[in-house]
C-alpha cells in the first residue's frame, strides 16, 4: 500500500513523552508533533478516499461482467435449444422467456 507516506505509527502516538519545562511542556515540541500527526490524517484521508474511489470501479466493473455472463449464457441456451429439430410449446417458452430476459435484462 502506500505506507511511505506514513510517518507516525500507533505505538509512536502512544508512547510519545513530551519533556516538561518550568510551565510545562515545551510549546514548539508540541506543535511539531501535532504537525505530524495532522499530515499523517490528511495522508490517511487521501489514501481511503482514493481506496474507495478503486473499489467503487472494482464493483461496477463486477456488476457489467456478471450481466454479461448472464446475457451470453443466455445466448447459449438459445442457440443450443433453437439447435435441436424437435421444437415444442415448453420450449417455444422458454425460448420466449430466454429473450425477454435479454431485452429487458431481468434475471
């Protein structure tokens, strides 16, 4: 994945110490450790949004080549019962059934 852009782990943001000052901690030490953890969301951000947008594809593309299995396999079917000479009402039918299946794309 796209962990170089990582800088902090969770082990790092639960062990940070910050050293203590007379009044407390030391502001600047702070402020960049925040700076870090800031960029590190905004990275993390980035990557789900960007994870999201390949799985929405990945599934949409999924959705097109299942329909497309099902039109050729009922393709298939059709041409194998339009094949054989004896034809009759059940297969009419379903013959029927296999086409309006096609043109108007219900399973």
């Amino acid at each position: 994945m796209r962990q170089d852009t990582i800088v902090l782990t969770p082990k790092d943001l639960l062990e940070k110490q910050f050293k203590v000052d007379t009044r407390g901690y030391r502001p600047q030490e702070v402020d960049k450790f925040l700076d870090i953890v800031i960029r590190d969301y905004e990275s993390y951000n980035r990557i789900l949004k960007t994870l999201e947008n390949e799985k929405k594809e990945l599934v949409d593309d999924n959705i097109k080549l299942k329909q497309e299995i099902r039109n050729l396999k009922t393709k298939l079917d059709i041409i194998k019962t339009s094949s054989n000479e004896g034809v009759s009402n059940a297969d009419l039918l379903r013959r029927l059934s296999n086409l309006e299946k096609i043109i108007y794309g219900k399973e």
